[in-house]
C-alpha cells in the first residue's frame, strides 16, 4: 500500500468470497481479522481453490479500485459497502414529478450532488448533459425510495440515461435498521430538523403548477426557487440519513470501523437567498 493509505470498508470485506457469512464476518473483524492478509492466514478454507481464486480477483480490483468487481460481487444488501468506500464519487439523487403515476405524470426536476455540488436540471428545458456525465462518473448511487419511483422515472423520460451498478436505496437500509415510514418520517426518527425547502410532494406538484402556469413573471420564478430549495434539501438530507444507518450499523457491530459525518460533510450549503446559482427562466 502507498504511504498514508487509508483503508476502505472493502479492504475488511470478506463475505462474497464464499467463504463466510455476515455474521462470521462480523465476528472475525471483532477478533482482529480486518483484511484479506489476515483472513488467510486464520483460515485454511482460504486454500479452497475457488476461494483462492476469488481472493486474487479481490486484490486485484483492490489494486485498480475496480469499483463495478465490487458493485457485481457484493450480496444487494451490503452495495452500501461501494458507496462508503468511495463518498466523493457517490452520486446522491432526487427527482420531483406531477404526480405518483409513470403512465400519467411526469418528471418535473432532477437534482442531484456528486461529492458536494449540487446540480439540477428542469426538464423539457435543460440539457441533461451534464446528468448523464455525472452518472457516467459515478461508483455508485444513492436515492430514498428510488427502486420504486426515481429509477422507473428516470428511465422513461431518458431511455439512455445509465446508471452505477450499486444502487443504495435508502428505503430499504433504513427499513433494515427499523427507521421505517417516508423520508420525512425518518428525517424525525434521526432528529434531523430541515431550516429549508420544508414541505411534502403535494406542496412540490403546486410549485411546478405556478411555476408553469403563474401569471406573473417574479410569481412564476420564485415557485421554482422554492422547487428546487426543496429538491435541494431532500437530496442533502440523504447524506444525514445514510450517516445515521453508518451509526446504527457501527452501534449494532455491523461494521468494522466507525463512518461517523461520512456523507454529511459533502452538504452543500449554498447561499440560496442571496445568490441563486440556477436558472429561473421559463420555458
């Protein structure tokens, strides 16, 4: 290793090796077993020949930071791991719609941060350039609830559009440690108290409304101001909402190191109220 390598969580991984449970894993990182090195030298299943192969192939995506070995190695439940190991290049996503139905409604804005610029594109109005390279660029992603309702969007309105393998959905991590309900919801669970873009999906609908069919000009640009406010908000409450299953997760001996403030310290916190970096302009 180069001098001064910090250790990523998949350098304590060993469960997709075939060769120990979750819970075997966690009870070797509480014996002092914390990388491949020491497992092998604790373990003769490690001389099992499929296990010795997997073992090579995990050094060297190690070596090259092959992020997708991971992404395709790794058990749907345990992806955080890719995104934990690389918070930088984790692309934290949010869209907001006209309504709940594929069929019917549609994308209204995608925000979205990789590291901490938070970027957002309106859409039928913006180029989605810089989505798609932002993606392109990213190991992995995270959204709440996006199995269910961003992705499907997403993939409608940009047939083309890819994404990483490890997709974190913070709906199903959180249901894993009993934070259960909406993102408000758990928002409350883990006292995280929004100063702004405070409002629910109903209140973004209304926005998009005025903001398309608003009569005057500085009535229709302020709806997307809040628009986006809100989307900002819910994209950078994600980041304190993944902190706080890293805690519970080290808490519960789930992890093999702490990961306190991991994502919460890429928030951007722009000065919304005094200089507005996006485009208010209608269409």
């Amino acid at each position: 290793m180069p001098p001064n390598h910090q250790m990523t969580i998949l350098e304590h991984t060993f469960i997709h090796l075939g060769l120990v449970s979750s819970h075997e894993e966690r009870s070797l990182w509480g014996e002092g077993v914390r990388t491949i090195d020491d497992l092998i030298k604790r373990s003769p299943g490690c001389r099992d020949e499929k296990v010795a192969k997997a073992i090579a192939k995990t050094k060297r995506a190690l070596e090259e930071r092959d992020h997708v070995f991971f992404a395709k190695a790794l058990p749907k439940d345990q992806l955080f791991r890719v995104a934990v190991a690389y918070p930088q290049e984790t692309a934290f996503l949010d869209i907001e719609t006209t309504g709940l139905s594929r069929t019917r409604n549609q994308i209204t804005i995608v925000g979205w941060t990789l590291g901490e610029a938070f970027k957002v594109i309106v859409y039928g109005r913006d180029d989605p350039a810089e989505l798609y390279d932002d993606l392109a660029k990213s190991k992995a992603l995270v959204t709440f609830n996006g199995t269910s309702f961003d992705l499907p969007f997403l993939k409608s309105a940009f047939p083309d559009l890819g994404f990483p393998l490890a997709h974190v959905d913070l709906r199903y991590l959180c249901k894993s440690l009993n934070l259960v309900g909406g993102q408000k919801s758990i928002e409350r669970q883990i006292g995280l108290c929004r100063h702004e873009g405070q409002g629910d999906g109903l209140m973004a609908v209304a926005l998009w409304n005025e903001y398309k069919y608003g009569r005057g000009r500085g009535q229709r640009a302020q709806a997307l101001k809040d628009l986006i406010i809100y989307n900002f908000a819910d994209v950078n409450s994600m980041k304190h909402i993944f902190d706080a299953c890293l805690e519970k997760m080290a808490d519960q001996g789930h992890l093999p190191l702490r990961y306190d403030h991991h994502f919460r310290a890429l928030c951007f916190k722009p000065d919304f109220y005094n200089s507005f970096p996006f485009s208010l302009e209608p269409f």
